[in-house]
C-alpha cells in the first residue's frame, strides 16, 4: 500500500496545470484531497471532476484568494472546522504579473501570492500539520529563482517595477521559507521541502497580455513540457518513502540538487522570516506553536 493512501493532502492553486494533475494523481492513489481554488464556481467544477476521473470520492475543495491574507484566515477556518489532520501540504499556487499590482493588503502583488502565501497558509496550519506526523510540506519554486537577490529595502518592488526581476525573487524568498522552516521542524517529523517543476505549458502568465507575457506563451508553445511531466516531482515529494526523511532540499526531476548560492543565505533567510511574520501580523512561531499579534 502506498504511503499516501489515506492520507489528507491539501494543494493550493489545484484547478489548472499542475496543480491540479498533482490533485489527481494522488487521489487516483487513494489519498483524501482537498484543492483551493479562487473561483467557487470552477473550484467545485475542478473538485467534481476529480472525483470521477480518479474514481474517489474523497476530493473536497476549499476557497481563497492567496493573494489577500483575511481570505487565507477564512480558509483555514473553514478547513480547520473540516479536519482535524493534514498529512501532506503542497504550495502550488502562484502567478507571474508584468506590471505592478497591489494586493488587498497593500503589498506588491508576486510577494504577496507567491511568497507570503505560502508563508501565512503554512505557519496557520502547523499544529495541525506536526500533530499528524509524519508530515510532509511541498514548495513549488522554480529554476528562476538562480540569480535573484532580495532587496530588503525595496521588498516591495516599489521602485523600477520588472515582472521578471520580483518573480525570480518570490521564487528565491520560496527557497529562503523551505529552508529557514527544515531547520526550525527538525526532529517533529514534518519535512520541507522544495522543487522546480520545469518549464510547464500551463496557463501561468495567461493573466496578463501584454507582449512580454505574449512572447513567454510563444515560448511555451515550443519548448515547455506538459502539465502531466511537470506534475512529477510534486507527485514524488509527496510520495515517495526515500524522501520521508529528507527535509531542506531543493528538487529537480526528482532529485536533490543544489540552489543558488544567494538562497544558502542563512541571515537573508531569518530576516525574510522576521519581516514576512510582521507582514502577517504573525508573531515568532516555536516547533510548538505561533500566536497572532494582537
């Protein structure tokens, strides 16, 4: 019996790509899924139809944008009023935005739904996820993330926006949040862990249309790979038993491989940690426990 049979797997951004093709898998594997989606009406579309095609029942879905964090509280609310356990959390969901855009929180739109939604969605559901040890925590990051620099003076991308730049950024501040939480989880028995899926022909960068964004579609026209290729490395870390242990990693066709040099910054990693609490309104967090900052 595999070891996700059973288990409960929540994965965000699961209605496209992907996402979604990971959701499937694992249920088709017998685990119990849920998927966030930020439209109610395809999110329940994308739920039943993963019903169906895995042939189980077992797929609930769960709305949020990530984007906005009161949407991200309400969503753990609700998922927290559902389940008791979380065995495995995949962080999936993101986007890539050429002109600068500001979230319901006032933050640069690519920090706010790539970074600090992976970071408020994880640290909110933590008790739940260690109590269900072993547990697994997923990042998908990207190869982009090589020759980013974080700017703490201008996190917020404020000054000279470029879409690639605060993408590649978020995809570093990713590898800063896997890293930083391995080493405040060791010995609890949930592994972090993040992954590159390749260059997948989805639907990332459909949400903006200007010639930037037109010439990084061409592009995968031609050379990405598909969803169901990109899927599996996601698919592994959720898996596979020889990564149960493994934890502080960074994947690539499902093998560990060595980051940057910039994300093995460990005093960049406990500032963005410092600074993405503050954002959060998140107080310091033990292997035990976080409280919320009154």
């Amino acid at each position: 019996m595999s070891w996700i049979q059973e288990r409960l797997v929540l994965i965000t951004g699961a209605t496209d790509g992907i996402g979604k093709v990971t959701a499937r898998e694992l249920a088709k594997q017998g685990a119990q899924v849920v998927i966030v989606g930020r439209n109610p009406e395809k999110t329940a579309q994308v739920a039943e139809e993963l019903r169906r095609v895995s042939d189980n029942p077992k797929v609930d879905y769960l709305i949020a944008d990530l984007a906005s964090q009161a949407s991200i509280r309400q969503m753990v609310a609700t998922f927290r009023q559902r389940y008791d356990r979380l065995h495995v959390l995949i962080n999936n969901a993101g986007a890539y935005f050429t002109r600068r855009e500001v979230s319901p929180d006032g933050l640069e739109m690519t920090f706010a739904l790539n970074h600090l939604g992976y970071f408020l969605t994880t640290l909110l559901l933590l008790d739940v996820i260690k109590a269900s040890a072993p547990a697994r925590i997923i990042n998908v990051s990207s190869m982009a993330h090589a020759g980013a620099r974080l700017n703490f003076e201008d996190l917020q991308n404020e000054r000279r926006y470029n879409g690639w730049r605060a993408y590649s950024q978020s995809k570093l501040a990713n590898l800063y949040f896997t890293y930083e939480l391995a080493r405040r989880l060791e010995g609890t028995g949930v592994t972090v862990n993040a992954l590159h899926p390749g260059f997948v022909a989805s639907r990332f960068a459909h949400n903006n249309h200007d010639p930037i964004a037109w010439g990084f579609r061409l592009l995968q026209r031609f050379f990405a790979i598909s969803p169901e290729e990109g899927a599996q490395t996601s698919i592994y870390l959720a898996t596979a038993e020889e990564v149960a242990a493994i934890s502080g990693r960074y994947f690539v066709n499902k093998r560990a491989v060595s980051s940057s040099p910039a994300s093995q910054d460990r005093t960049a990693a406990q500032r963005l940690w410092e600074v993405s609490l503050r954002l959060c309104s998140l107080a310091e967090i033990t292997p035990v426990t976080f409280t919320a900052v009154a």
